[in-house]
C-alpha cells in the first residue's frame, strides 16, 4: 500500500520536477498537484491525504497559512526558498524543510522519513485495536513447556541472529525462536525498533538523551540514528509542552 500525497506549487518548472523525482521514488501515490492553496483545500475535501509537498511563498495562501487553517492536517514538508520561515515552521510540527532547489536525495530522506512515522501511526492504532479486543498477553515456549508473558511485562528485546532475547521488568529473560525483524510485525504498536539489535517497550522509557535510551530499571540502551526521528516523532505526540520545568517546594 502506498501512501497519498499532495504537491502544492505555483512555479510550474518547480512543480514538474518534484512530481518527476516523486514518481521516480515510487514509495507514494500523487493523488495531486495544485498550483496554489485554494486548489488544494477543494482536493483535500474530496481526497484522503497523507503528505502534502507545499512551497510557503505562494499568491493569496502561503503554504504556513494553509497548514494553520486546516482542522487535521496531513503531514507536512515544506520546500522554499524562504529560510527565515523554517522556526515558524517547525513550531507547527512540520515533518521536513527542505531548501530549495530540491535533490534527489534531500527528497528521498524526506519521503522515508514521512513513510516511517505514518507506519509508525498505523502500527499503533492496530496495536489499540488488538488491545481493546483484549488481547494482552502471549505465549512463548521453552524447555518445560509454555510460558504466558504479558505484552506490557517486556521491557525490551535483543536480536541474536536468527533468535531474540526477550527481557521482563522481573529481569528475567526468554529465548524466541524468531529474528527481530519477523518478531516486531507481530507485536503490538509500542514496541519500537531503536537500532538494528534492539527492540523496546515505549511504555517504558524513562528518558531519552541524545543517542542513548534509558528505561525503566536503569536500563540504558543504544538509539542508531536511521530510528531516532521515528522515536522522537512518537514522543513529540505524547509530549504536553515543548519546555519541561522542574520546580521545587
């Protein structure tokens, strides 16, 4: 299944190319492409859009104009000349700024990284699905027989070739017969790829500094920088405000 996208550009050159290197990426289905913003509010009235492309210096309707006017917006990537716009920009939680003229390859990571936060989207809401059908626990089979372990009781999952390690927050530890990437297909959505050798709990991270993921129990983890943007997109949509204050008695 390929996602949605949406082009949004009044230089005709510009627009033609972006369709070009989109169609050539192949990873989205350009459902349209608009010369300005109004065109745009009539198409995604009638259309389910996931991405939209969109120039910010545009007649009548700027591209930042057009995201604060709609009521749930599809994710955004911005791709301007303007770069005074790129603070605003990103305060209203733009997925990507790319400076004008586009490359190929600024567009490519821009596209993967759209493609893996709306995978990441998808993964969770099936994962609350399967929850509220209650559907909490698992089994897994060692030398005596079969064991039931809660979803929520694994801390994290360690990758060992063609099997994994599965760690509990009783700091007991389970053997599966299956690689990590077969394992996260079949769990629910809070389980997150963090780095090609490990697996964790969303649930229970404590904190996240810089390329390290501490979890609960003191567990400290490494975060491969090909996973931290999908990480931190989870967070930033858990996340009540942008500055945290400690304050005392």
């Amino acid at each position: 299944m390929k996602y949605n996208c949406v082009i949004i550009e009044d230089n005709i050159i510009e627009r033609d190319l972006l369709e070009m290197y989109l169609l050539k990426i192949g990873l989205l289905e350009v459902k349209g492409i608009c010369k300005h913003a109004a065109e745009a509010f009539k198409l995604l009235s009638n259309e389910k859009i996931d991405i939209i492309f969109s120039d910010i210096d545009m007649p009548d309707i700027s591209g930042i104009d057009l995201l604060k006017g709609l009521k749930d917006p599809p994710l955004f990537i911005f791709i301007t000349s303007h770069l005074e716009h790129a603070a605003e920009s990103f305060e209203l939680d733009v997925l990507d700024f790319i400076a004008k003229p586009v490359s190929m390859d600024r567009l490519i990571k821009a596209v993967n990284k759209a493609v893996e936060h709306l995978d990441l989207q998808k993964k969770a809401q099936l994962a609350e699905m399967e929850q509220k059908a209650g559907d909490d626990f698992f089994f897994i089979k060692d030398s005596k027989g079969y064991v039931r372990l809660n979803y929520e009781d694994i801390i994290f999952i360690e990758s060992f070739g063609d099997f994994s390690k599965l760690r509990t927050s009783e700091g007991l530890t389970y053997t599966a017969l299956i690689n990590l990437k077969n394992l996260v297909l079949q769990l629910p959505g809070f389980f997150v790829r963090v780095h090609k050798q490990y697996l964790i709990n969303f649930n229970k991270i404590a904190s996240v500094n810089g390329y390290e993921i501490i979890l609960e129990g003191g567990v400290n983890l490494p975060l491969s920088p090909s996973y931290r943007d999908g990480l931190l997109q989870m967070i930033s949509s858990r996340t009540l405000n942008r500055v945290a204050r400690k304050e005392g008695l």
